[in-house]
C-alpha cells in the first residue's frame, strides 16, 4: 500500500485491501514500527530503494475479482463422516490432508483435475478464489484451503492427538509445518522432484540444488528428531509428520533419484518409513487409482 512501492512495481492494491490495512494498523499498538523505526522500518528500508526505476505503464490493481461465498463461523460440525478434500493423488500437499481426513474418519477425497481445468469453474471458486489444491469442504458447507490450515483444522476438531497439548510442543509442530511449507518445500518440492513430475522446470545446477536440500534436511533431523526422538512431537506422528512425509516420500522415488542423482538420507528415510506405519492410510501414497504418488512418479521413469 506505500505510495513508493506502487510507482516503482506498477502494482496497486484494490481499495477494499487498502481499507483492511489502514483498518489494522490502529488496532496493532506498535505497528508503527512498520513506517518508523530508526531507518530500518519497512516503509524507511523500501524508500532507500532510489535506484529502481520507476513502471512505467498501467498499473496493475490486485484484489479485484471474483469473490467466493460467505466464510461460515463457529464450531466444526461433529460427527463430520463425509468431508471432502479437493485434490489429485499425486499432489504431495494434497495427500497431506487427504491421509489425515481418512485417518480421522471424517472423509475422503474429492478429485479435482487441474488438467481439465477443474479448479477454475465457477462451483469450485466459490469455494476458493486461489483456485488451488487441497481444499477442505465439510458436508456442512464450510471451506478452509492450504494443506497447513486444513492439517491444523482436522486434528483441532477431530483427532487431537495428532496435535500436542503442550504450547512448547505444538510450536514445534507449527515450526516444522512451516518449513515444510516454506524454505525446504521451495527445494525439496520445486528443485527435486517437482521437474521430474513436470510440475515445474529444471533448476540450472541440479547438483547444487540437490546439496542445498540435503543440508535443509540435515538441518531438519537436528532441529526436531535429536536426542533420540523419533518424530518431531515425540514417539507419536503428528500433523507435522502428514505434511512432511508426502514430500519426502516423493522424493524417495527411484525415477527422482534416476533423473536428478538426489538421494535421500538414510535418516529421512527411516523417519519416513516410521510415520507410514503409524498412518492408517499410508498405503494410499504407493497406491490410489494409478494416480498416488508413487505410481505416478513410476510413469515419469
């Protein structure tokens, strides 16, 4: 919303965005260290950016659109048997939330075929603008998108123990989901297996990729599977383990490590290996139609 970053990028918020933030701001008591803050607030820090050249052009408005359907509140449903989770099979995320739906007992998934365009029909933007996969949809109606939100809703209300007690704990989980969505998932997704499922390019040096994720992991065992631990919250999966696994397990696959010589640590692979057996619906990632992970990474050799 600052003025300079709009006459530098060409990109301006939709008014409604632009009302949400000033709305904000009052209510933060120290956001004004967003616009002052000794020359290192985000407003002071992006003005020093003097040398970009101004767009030129028109600017782009983002926030305007198609808007999906009234967001419901209040409790989740009980006894929920028939939830969906939109998604493909061969989607890591997606298989995320879709083996912990079917371990909680409270649904199945719902195929959405992104090669048909399914995600861009009218019905499902309703649902969600982002127009992504997966999307949890509760046979009541309600909607929630992004494997992380979904993982988080399903084992608040339906299988707590997939989500600790413990404030300490469950930071922990968070912590590794969001590594899993973030800094690793930008290599170990979009840099490994990723451009052997053709869901993205090549990187330029593979082989430096292929270093970087192995470091990220090496990285990953340390933070959360030191001093004996055999999951991240402990001798028991958590939500963490639904995110990770599927992500990992992709990247175990023998035409992934063929066409980009990365090897998963021994490690990982034990923790895998682990956290399958726990899932109840593990089997799913080897096995769904032709089209779960495993089979399609098999197609790809």
């Amino acid at each position: 919303s600052l003025p300079f970053v709009q006459k530098k990028s060409g990109v301006k918020l939709a008014p409604r965005l632009a009302q949400y933030v000033q709305d904000i701001m009052p209510l933060m008591k120290t956001s004004g260290i967003l616009m002052s803050n000794g020359g290192w607030s985000v407003k002071e820090f992006v003005e020093t950016k003097t040398d970009c050249p101004d767009f030129v052009g028109t600017p782009v408005v983002v926030g305007e659109g198609l808007a999906t359907s009234s967001t419901q509140t209040g409790p989740a449903k009980r006894g929920e048997t028939s939830a969906k989770i939109h998604a493909m099979p061969a989607s890591a995320n997606s298989v995320a939330a879709i083996v912990c739906a079917m371990d909680a007992g409270i649904g199945n998934m719902e195929f959405c075929n992104l090669m048909e365009g399914a995600h861009m029909k009218p019905e499902y933007l309703a649902k969600t603008a982002f127009h992504q996969i997966p999307l949890f949809e509760g046979s009541d109606g309600y909607c929630v998108a992004e494997s992380t939100a979904i993982l988080r809703y399903i084992a608040t209300n339906y299988m707590p123990s997939l989500y600790p007690a413990s404030p300490k704990e469950k930071a922990m989980v968070d912590w590794a989901m969001d590594l899993m969505s973030g800094s690793i998932y930008d290599v170990l997704a979009v840099k490994i297996f990723y451009p052997v499922f053709a869901f993205a390019a090549p990187p330029a040096d593979q082989k430096a990729e292929n270093e970087t994720c192995l470091d990220l992991l090496d990285k990953f065992e340390k933070a959360f599977l030191s001093n004996g631990k055999k999951f991240v919250a402990g001798n028991s999966i958590s939500i963490a383990e639904y995110k990770a696994v599927p992500l990992m397990f992709a990247c175990m696959q023998p035409s992934v490590e063929k066409k980009t010589g990365f090897k998963m640590p021994a490690r990982m692979v034990k923790y895998v290996e682990d956290a399958m057996a726990q899932m109840k619906n593990g089997s799913f990632l080897s096995s769904a139609g032709g089209y779960s992970i495993k089979e399609y990474a098999a197609s790809k050799e």
